[in-house]
C-alpha cells in the first residue's frame, strides 16, 4: 500500500490523530522533565536512564513532526534503489 499525499494529510488532520498527537507531546515533555529530575536536580549520570529519556523524547518529536516527505523518501524512494 502506498499513501498518497492527500490521504496522510488527511489523517494529520483528523481529530483522532490530532488527539494522539496531543498525548504524545505530553509523553516527550515528561521525558524532558524527567531527564532534568534526574540529571540536572538528582544529579544522576546513569548514562542509560539519561540516553533511554533523551531518545523517547527525541523519538516522539520526530513522529509528531513527520512530514510526507520524510515518510515517502523512507517509504518509497529508499525501496526504489
């Protein structure tokens, strides 16, 4: 199955998705304030808690800011080489 442009536009605008969306930028900034919690006023430097928070956090913004030009370059045109 290939998404078309206007079809993932539609579900980035579809209240459900825009719901989803919402959540999930809670989700990253708790992450974020965690990562702060731990590190900056625990002062903990376990390398793995810190990478693990970080990473949610960097993973979340992502998928919230894909474009369907990212999704169709890994898709699509990474498959067609």
């Amino acid at each position: 199955m290939k998404i078309e442009k206007e079809d993932f536009e539609q579900w980035q605008a579809h209240p459900v998705t825009e719901e989803v969306v919402r959540a999930l930028r809670a989700l990253s900034e708790h992450a974020k304030l965690k990562w702060i919690e731990a590190s900056w006023n625990g002062g903990n430097t376990d390398p793995l808690l810190l990478t693990d928070l970080r990473a949610r956090h960097e993973i979340i913004n992502d998928l919230c800011e894909l474009t369907y030009e990212e999704l169709a370059r890994e898709l699509y045109e990474e498959n067609e080489q």
